[in-house]
C-alpha cells in the first residue's frame, strides 16, 4: 500500500551516531512521535529526553508510518533492513516508507528498495550534505531519489532535516550524486591543503591566507567551514578518512562502470589512501593538510588564532 501521509505520523528512526541524533532530534523538536534504535543503546537515550522512545531492534520500528534509517554502510544498511530482526523482518507489519539517508553502494540501496517494495513499502534514498555542526545550524541539505509521489508525500517531514530537499531522479540516482559530492569533498580538500601550505612555505601565515581566500571570490560556504581546523590544527572528527576513502572507492567504482575520466579524484584517492597508512583514521580528514606538510617538508604549528566557521545557526 505504502505511506499515506497524514498530520501526526509516527516516526522511526534507526542509526543515532552523530548525524543521526542531531537529525532525529529535529523531528522531536518539531513535536513528531519519534521512536529510536541504535545498535549501542547507550547513544540514542539521551533523546528520550526530547520525547523518543528506544526500541530493542529495528523489527520494533516495523508499525511505523515513516523509518529513516542513517548507517554508516552497506552491510548496516542490510543488517538493519533485511537482516534478522530488520525492521522489514516481521510478518505482521511493515513501514509505509523508508527513507534511507546512508552513504552506501547503489547496490546495497536496490536490494533494500526491492525487499521493501515485496513488502509495499515506499523507499526513498536520501543522502544528505553536512554533518552535526550544519544539522544545528539548519544548513543540512538532501538529495532524494524514488517514486516521486512518494517523495511528495515525505517531503514536508524531509524540509524539517534541513534547509535543502532536492528530488534528482528516479531508483538510485540519489546515491550517485552523493558519491560525486563526496568525491568533489575530498578533492576540494587537499587541494585547500596544498594552497595553504604552499602560502605558509611562502611565508604567511595560514589565517591571513584563509581570511583572504575566504573574502573572495573563490571563498565559499566550506572553506570558511574548514578554515580553523586548517589554521589551528583542531581535528576534532566530523567525518573521517576511512569515511572519505570508502566514498572515494564507492566513486571510482562508478566511474570505470560509467566510463568516466577522473584523473584529479583519482589522484586524491591515492593521497587519501596515504594518510590512513601513515595512521589517519580517528580524526577529521581535514588532516589531509598534515600529510601535504609532511611531503612539502615543513612542520604545521596551532597558529592560535580565533575564527568564524560561519556556521552560527
């Protein structure tokens, strides 16, 4: 039958790592019955506090109207949907929608969309653009692909996620275009890296050339964002090089299937796959610019310095 929207639907949500708390929390905060799963339990109870309810397994989220689901691969994506005790699992009820905003192979997203169809549930893909910072500052952007009336359907529950609902297409296509923006993520980045340690090597300092970057032309909304990791060398993690790696594969895979040239990603690739042999794995992949250090032959020091993220909410 699939998802009828109606004014109050009751909400599941499986996955509460960091994105998915912040996003989760959203839909409480706009007043939403919201129950929650999370493979370590510990993560999702602090919601409670916002109104959600914790389930033991995702078959507890089967009797929801509307399942978002946000894991971290493919193989989370399956476990949580198809696997034992996937919320697809019990035979006696089955979500009118899932909504997916997991980074994982199309692969991965039609064999969940095809289980999900064989029960007359309605999947969506829904990747999105940002991580917590930009979740609570209301700038997190969605690209979704499915059925359009079920996109219709969903999409005043999607606007409260962020400030950006795109429908780009039918079946998996939302997954290519995040893979494509994850890969421009990554390239973006290292070369951020190496411009700024090329005016460092040169003689300024990082923050004068960020600032200066930053109001021009070619700043943007992510450089100003990455600018003090890049100048104080604060590498708390909001998406890591593993992360960044898998999308990088997940991309390239793409691109021989498609018969695409990516010389510049498939380069940036190789430097990313440096990085995490040389032991980047826990911190944010902004470290890209420790490694263009290390290879240009100087040692980066905190410059100290304070510096607007321009992410005030």
């Amino acid at each position: 039958m699939g998802y009828r929207p109606t004014e109050h639907p009751r909400i599941g949500w499986i996955g509460t790592g960091r994105m998915g708390f912040e996003l989760a929390a959203r839909l409480l905060r706009a007043g939403h019955d919201v129950a929650v799963y999370n493979r370590t339990r510990a993560k999702a109870e602090p919601l409670v506090e916002l109104g959600a309810s914790v389930v033991d397994s995702p078959a507890g989220l089967a009797d929801r109207d509307v399942v978002f689901v946000m894991v971290s691969a493919s193989a989370d994506l399956a476990a949580v949907t198809t696997g034992e005790n996937g919320v697809l699992s019990r035979t006696d009820a089955a979500p009118g929608l899932i909504v997916d905003s997991s980074t994982v192979s199309t692969e991965a997203s039609a064999e969940a969309r095809a289980a999900a169809h064989a029960r007359d549930t309605d999947f969506l893909a829904a990747p999105v653009s940002g991580n917590p910072k930009v979740v609570k500052s209301g700038k997190l952007t969605l690209a979704v692909s499915g059925p359009r009336p079920a996109f219709d359907a969903a999409r005043p529950l999607l606007e409260l996620l962020g400030r950006g609902v795109t429908y780009v297409g039918e079946g998996e296509v939302a997954r290519l275009v995040k893979i494509a923006h994850n890969v421009f993520l990554g390239v973006v980045t290292q070369a951020l890296a190496e411009i700024t340690v090329l005016a460092e090597k040169g003689g300024t300092s990082r923050a004068a050339f960020l600032e200066f970057l930053n109001n021009s032309v070619m700043g943007s909304v992510f450089s100003r964002y990455k600018t003090p990791a890049l100048v104080n060398l604060d590498f708390t993690p909001t998406f890591t090089m593993p992360l960044l790696r898998k999308d990088f594969d997940l991309g390239l895979a793409a691109a021989r299937e498609l018969e695409v040239s990516m010389p510049v990603a498939s380069a940036t690739a190789q430097l990313v796959w440096e990085a995490i042999a040389a032991g980047s794995r826990e911190n944010d992949f902004a470290e890209l610019i420790l490694e263009q250090a290390r290879r240009s032959g100087i040692e980066l020091k905190p410059e100290h310095v304070t510096v607007d993220d321009g992410l005030e909410a």
